[in-house]
C-alpha cells in the first residue's frame, strides 16, 4: 500500500487496546484553537507530541474550507506549511499529502503522541490523514483527533466503537491524557472516586 496521505484506505484496524480519542465538535466551538493550545501544553511539559493543526486565515474567518495547515513542532508555529492557504478540497488533497509523508516519517520514532486537525470529508473518503491515524494505530501510539458532530455517526462506523468520544474542551483531553499515565490525576477527579475513564466520557 501507498502511505501518503492522498491514498485511499480501507485502513485503519482499529482494535481493543487502541488509545484513540475523537474530540468531536459542532458549529459554535473552535476545534483549531483547543488542539493547538493542548498541543503546546504537552510540548511545554516535555512530552513528544506530534500533530498538524490548522487555521483559519484571517481574510477568511468562516468555515468555508480556507486554512492554512501546520505540522509541529517541524514547522514550529508559522503556519505556512506546504501549500498553505489553499481554498478548494483538491488544493487541500495536496497540502496534506507532503504532511502525511513527514508525519508517516515522523512515526517511526514513536512519539507520546499524534494529534490530527481532522476527520473531515477526505478522510471519510479513505484519503486525506486517514493513513496515517492507520500507521499510528500500528505502533500503539496514542492519537487525538478532531471530528466534526455531522461526521461522526461515519467515525463511529469506522472506528467499530473502539475510539473514546471526547468534548472540544480542555478538560476533557487533559483527563484522557492522564487517564493514559502521563501525568498524575487530579485527587478530586472522578477516576479517583473508582469511575473509569470511559464511563465518565461516553
């Protein structure tokens, strides 16, 4: 198989012990801002934390496909990584490919973590970074991606019920970061009081 992230998949195999988390979000939140935001967090505290993160430009503040794509900390935080800025799903197609291609290189060092900007329609179609969430998977390496609530039922059927649902929040990636053993719990938190992580975030 081709490993890019233009190659259509029928990948990833998700499985039981998989730490794959979907931080699904609706129209009022800001997906963009929370991963970024996360992410410099595990950076800061030292983790290896891997991820693309995406903006929106601000000549074009909607949600109308225009975005300018990441990958950090290769690319630190300018926000003009290959082919940013583009404004058509074809354009976009081709940004994350050379993304995908250093991510998949990226990978073979085992980082704590992947963080992902999207599930979105590329990678509903088998395409986009939907290979290398596959390769992750792979290595056991822990991922944390975005889905958008009018994708998710798809998620869902992808991922079989085997991908933790988390809020746009960031409470709620901290408590799934620690709940992997990265960092200790807060002693008043619920997994404490003998609540497991799942049945606190279904």
């Amino acid at each position: 198989m081709t490993e890019h992230a233009g190659a259509r998949s029928d990948r990833p195999k998700f499985h039981g012990d998989c730490d794959v988390a979907a931080m699904v979000y609706g129209p009022g939140d800001n997906p963009d801002a929370v991963l970024t935001g996360f992410l410099r967090h595990l950076l800061g505290l030292g983790f290896d934390a891997l991820g693309v993160v995406q903006r929106r430009r601000p000549d074009h503040p909607g949600f109308d496909g225009t975005a300018e794509f990441t990958l950090v900390p290769d690319d630190g935080w300018r926000g003009d990584a290959n082919g940013a800025g583009k404004s058509n799903m074809a354009a976009c197609g081709t940004a994350l490919q050379g993304i995908g291609a250093r991510l998949s290189l990226a990978l073979k060092r085992r980082p704590d973590v992947v963080i992902l900007n999207r599930y979105g329609s590329l990678e509903a179609a088998g395409a986009g970074l939907l290979d290398v969430l596959a390769q992750a998977i792979d290595r056991d390496i822990p991922v944390l991606i975005a889905v958008p609530e009018a994708l998710f039922p798809h998620w869902l059927a992808r991922a079989e019920g085997l991908a933790v649902k988390l809020r746009p929040d960031r409470p709620s990636l901290d408590a799934w970061w620690h709940s992997l053993g990265n960092s200790p719990l807060d002693a008043t938190s619920d997994a404490v009081s003998g609540a497991t992580f799942c049945e606190r975030f279904k």
